[in-house]
C-alpha cells in the first residue's frame, strides 16, 4: 500500500499547480508517498512490485527520475537513494522528484545481475508488454517512469568483483547532458557511446536529458561512491533550480573534471595470478606497467602495460584471471591530461566528501 504524506497548507499565497499522477495514484502539491508499481509476476502466486518515492514539489519545475539497481546486484544506488529521499531540502522541492531505489527487484532479490530469463535489463529498453519478462518490465518502467520525466540519473557500478572509479557517462554532443555532469562533480566525465537497448538511450529518444553514474562494485556498499553519488544528485538537482543552496558561495568550487573522450578495457594476454602495480584513479602514461601475471607455478612473468595515456576508472578485484579477462578500465584523452602534477583523481573524490564543496548533504 501507498504511504503518504499529507501537504501542509502554504503560509503564503497559493501557487497553482497541478497534482502528478503515477503508479496509479494522484499527489497534490507539497506531497509525497511511497508506492508500489506492479511488475509482471511469473504466476499469481509470485506477486512482485517496484518501489517508487514521489515527491511533488509546491512550485513547478523539472520532472527527475533516480533509479537503481538496473543490474540487480548493483547496490550502491540504493543506499544513495535512501540518503537521497530523507534530505530536509527536499521540503523545498521544486518540481518532482521520482526515486526508484530497485528497478530490477528480480535480480535484486537474487543478488544477481540479471533477470529470471537471463536477460539484462538494460539491454531490453523501451520493451513491450507483451514480450519476454525482461522486455515486459522495461516497458512497465517506460511508460511510468521515463514518459514522466524530463531528466534521469541511473546509478550503476562495476560488475562482479571489478570496482569502478566514480564518474558520469554522458554523451558530450548534448550540451544539456554536459552542462548537469560538470555540474554533478565527478573527477571524470567519460564519452560513453549508446548502448542498443538501453535505459539511457530509451531516455535520450523520447528527449529526456540524462546522466550515467558508475561507482564502486556489485553486491558492495562503498562509502565514497556513495557519498560522491549523493553529493553529485544534489548538485544536479541544484542546477535545475530543483533545490537552493544558500551556502555554495562560502564554500571551494570543486576542480574541474577531466573530460575523456572514449575508454577500453584491457584484458589479460594470459591466465595467471595478477599483481597489480596501479591504483584506481591512478593516472597512467603509455606503456606504464598495470600489473604482472605469472602462472600458479610462479614462471611465465608477463607485465600488463598501459596502450594509451589515462586515467584507471575500473578495475578487477580478482587475483586469479583467465585470458581475455577484462583486467582495467582507462579513460584516455586525446591530449594532455590539463590538471598539472598533483594529486590523483582518488584524491579528489576523497576532498569531495570533506564538506568544502557545494551541495554536501546529510546522511
């Protein structure tokens, strides 16, 4: 059942809006509530539903959609999204904000990144109601969620056992898109391509403006992606005029981010035991050594070298690799990296949760 929060009369004159209707049920301005959106189930005795938190501003605005758990064992975003809806400034709403913490309750329940058919959802985007469960429940998520909204950000991380760098993805031909990832606050913007399928390309077709977070790993809460995460929806929302910050003009503008114009991961020339040489967010320069493989007998050494200039923003955890294994995640410039010497890109996301940058919400 839907939980509501009643909106309390305005102290001054009334600003006229309309009410939003979703999930089936009809908010006025100034409330919000929690609701469920029914999901195609796999029988009537298998009964599963998406959670929604809706909160519809007094005064107008954009519409903003925050979604997790895409990838079901993609767990960072929820707890972001926890933080996120319990914010006191979101009394002060304008627009409306959807939070959708689970989107594939399926894979999440299962701790897995897939759905029951073994398709991901993210490749099954805008989906039909009438075709596999995947497809079906990208449908159910097209028509209530993305058709409401103006902008989205979708909360990803590394898969299992790779941890991921905090950064946006966006595509830089959209200046909207560039303008909100520079403004969210991430260390490094990568120019990711579309993916056929795709929540975000879905969105980017029906003319929604949309980011692409990528921070931590599968199955794993980390603190710095989440509160990077959290930091960089605020900041976002800010540059909306969603939300007011009365005290950014007190506080240190963060660094600009690198901006990288494409990324490749490198993959293991052989299977072994890796040892790695570099940290994520470590700077790398062409043919810089990654990491050694050696095999179980300790012969065979074979160093991992860097084919192009970059910064490390994914990287896997496991020490024993197979070959072909997707080993690190470099997003390479087309010309020198132009912050000078200095700390690494880890640093700057460690400064981001120190409180001297604008937005920084509680938890």
């Amino acid at each position: 059942m839907a939980r509501r929060t009643e909106p309390k009369p305005p102290a001054g004159p009334a600003v006229l809006r309309a009410g939003f209707e979703i999930a089936g049920a009809q908010l006025a301005p100034g409330e919000r509530a929690t609701l469920a959106l029914q999901l195609p189930g796999q029988s009537a005795f298998t009964p599963l539903a998406m959670p929604l938190h809706v909160v519809h501003g007094r005064k107008p605005g954009p519409v903003l959609f925050v979604s997790a758990a895409v990838h079901g064992d993609e767990i960072n975003g929820v707890e972001i999204i926890r933080r996120l809806r319990n914010l006191p400034a979101l009394k002060r709403l304008r627009g409306t904000l959807i939070c959708i913490p689970v989107v594939n309750m399926y894979g999440f329940l299962n701790h897995t990144r897939y759905l029951p058919d073994r398709r991901d959802l993210n490749r099954s985007f805008p989906g039909s109601a009438r075709g596999s469960l995947a497809g079906r429940i990208a449908n159910v998520f097209a028509r209530e969620i993305v058709a409401r909204a103006s902008h989205g950000i979708d909360l990803h991380t590394g898969g299992n056992h790779r941890t991921n760098l905090p950064h946006v993805r966006v595509s830089l031909q959209d200046r909207e898109a560039e303008r909100l990832a520079r403004a969210f606050g991430a260390s490094v913007i990568v120019n990711a391509n579309l993916r056929d399928g795709s929540l975000r390309q879905h969105a980017l077709e029906k003319g929604l403006t949309m980011l692409l977070y990528e921070a931590g790993e599968a199955l794993r809460f980390d603190e710095r992606a989440i509160a990077t995460g959290l930091r960089g929806i605020v900041n976002v929302m800010v540059a909306l005029e969603m939300l007011t910050d009365g005290h950014a003009a007190r506080r240190r503008a963060p660094p600009a981010p690198d901006v990288a114009l494409a990324s490749q991961w490198i993959r293991a020339p052989q299977s072994g035991l890796m040892r790695t040489e570099i940290d994520l967010g470590q700077r790398v320069a062409q043919g810089e050594v990654l990491a050694h493989l050696a095999d179980v007998a300790g012969e065979n050494d074979r160093p991992v070298m860097a084919p192009v200039d970059g910064i490390v923003i994914g990287r896997c955890n496991l020490p024993a690799v197979h070959e072909g294994d997707a080993l690190f995640h470099i997003a390479s410039f087309a010309e020198e990296l132009p912050r000078p010497p200095g700390p690494e890109a880890a640093s700057h996301i460690e400064g981001l949760q120190s409180g001297d940058y604008p937005g920084q919400p509680g938890r």
